[in-house]
C-alpha cells in the first residue's frame, strides 16, 4: 500500500506540472485537475487529493465493468433500443471504420 501511495503522489505531481505549463485548461479539466485545483485553493489537502486519487485507480475497474456489464445486457434485452443506437452510430460515423 505503502509503494501504491508514493506511485500515486508522483503520478499527481507530474499532473500538476504538466497543469501549470498549458496553455488552454479547458482542454485538460479532468476530475485529477478538479482536485488539484481545489487544492490550490485550500479546499483540499494534499492527502485528500491523493486519497482520491488513490480510490478512483483502486475501484473504478470494478464499478465500470459491472456497469458496462449491466448496460449491454439491457440493451441485449431490448432490440429497438440497440437499432436505434446502431443507426445513431451510422449516422455519426459515416462509412468510417469503428474503433475500439
């Protein structure tokens, strides 16, 4: 846990250099940026930002394959639904190829 920690705290500062050398943030407002910047503010402390960090990497696997899980089984179950997300994605995609 100990090495899992200091890898996260070195990951979060590379994020906040590479912060602080951009020149449009808009392009670059992740949730790790959020957290960063209410650092800044004092809204947060530099644990805080880390611990977050930390649990979004640590559970965030598990939670979006169980909702990916739940959502194509949904849709499975419903076929107008899939058409209609199928010729939604035709008609956004063109005759391009899809791509993971």
């Amino acid at each position: 846990s100990k090495d899992l920690k200091g890898a996260m705290e070195i990951l979060i500062e590379q994020k906040r250099q590479k912060l602080s050398t951009v020149e449009k943030l808009d392009e670059h407002m992740d949730f790790a940026s959020q957290l960063i910047f209410a650092q800044n503010r004092g809204d947060l402390t530099a644990e805080n930002v880390n611990q977050c960090v930390l649990e979004m990497m640590i559970a965030a696997p598990d939670t979006l394959s169980v909702t990916l899980f739940f959502m194509l089984i949904l849709i499975a179950e419903h076929p107008a639904v899939e058409e209609e997300m199928m010729r939604e994605i035709e008609t956004v995609m063109g005759k391009q190829e899809l791509q993971s």
